[in-house]
C-alpha cells in the first residue's frame, strides 16, 4: 500500500478573508474657539439690526433712538428752553425743544398747562390752552404730534 502526503497548506490559505472590514479611525471635529462664538453672536445682531431697518425703515430704526423727544414728560411747572419766537397765529417747525431746570440760565418758558390727545388742527387753534392763560397774559403753545396721528400741547408763558 501506498500513502499519499498532501502538500502543506499555503499561508494564505490557512487563514480565512474577514467578510467585513473595520472603518477608519474617526477624526474628531476642532471645536469652536471663543471669538469665532463672539463673532457669530455679532454677526446674528447685525443681520437682526439690518432686517429692522429694512422693515421700518432705517431713518425710523436710528432716528428713534437719537432724536428722543425730549419734551415728551413735560408737565406745568417745568421749564422749557429758548424757542423761536412767534407772533399771532405763526407756526414753526423746531427742533431740539428741551425741558431744563427753571434755575437755568438756558430756562425760557414755564409750562403751566399740558393737554393730551390733540389733532393737528386742534394744535393749529390753540384753544385747548386758554384756560390755562390769565387774562392779558401772553402765552404760547407748543405741540408734538405726529401726522395724522395725535399729541400733546405744551402751553407755554414767557418765564419772568
């Protein structure tokens, strides 16, 4: 009888392919640093300030926030600064009207009456204030209305 010898494996096939391999390492993503948080916080402020200027217009957005009425509390006792002087039923425009303290030097007109809620035509008039004035005194109105809207009236008498 004979024998037979089979020849030695191969390396290769001795040990089996896996089916699936393992996937590569997972890198990481850098974390954000600091300032560029800061800078996208400033960046979603900017764009929210650009989208109100757009809707309400930036004229209204920035001049809101500068050119506050600064007669808007007045009440009668207070004092008023320097004004353009008008006679009879005279109107003009004036900007930068100011409620200062009556001790100052810049105190023009005393406030002895206030109405709210005033049209324009009713401002043109001016009667609202007259019970406000003495008899022969000379006195003076101030308003603050917006057009089409309504405001108050500052009855006014030249400080003594």
């Amino acid at each position: 009888m004979s024998e037979q010898v089979a020849p030695p494996p191969a390396p290769d096939a001795a040990q089996p392919q896996p089916g699936v391999q393992a996937p590569p390492p997972v890198e990481e993503p850098a974390k954000k640093s600091g300032g560029k948080k800061v800078l996208g916080i400033v960046g979603a402020i900017v764009v929210a300030l650009v989208i109100a200027g757009l809707k309400f217009g930036v004229g209204s957005a920035i001049g809101g926030f500068f050119n506050k009425d600064e007669t808007a509390d007045a009440k009668a006792g207070d004092c008023i600064a320097e004004l353009p002087e008008v006679t009879g039923s005279e109107q003009e425009e004036v900007d930068g009207a100011k409620v200062v303290e009556c001790t100052s030097t810049d105190a023009a007109y005393t406030v002895v009456g206030r109405v709210d809620g005033q049209t324009e035509a009713q401002a043109r008039t001016g009667a609202a204030c007259d019970q406000f004035f003495k008899e022969g005194q000379e006195g003076y109105v101030f308003s603050a209305i917006e057009p089409g809207k309504t405001g108050y009236l500052l009855c006014l008498t030249k400080k003594a």
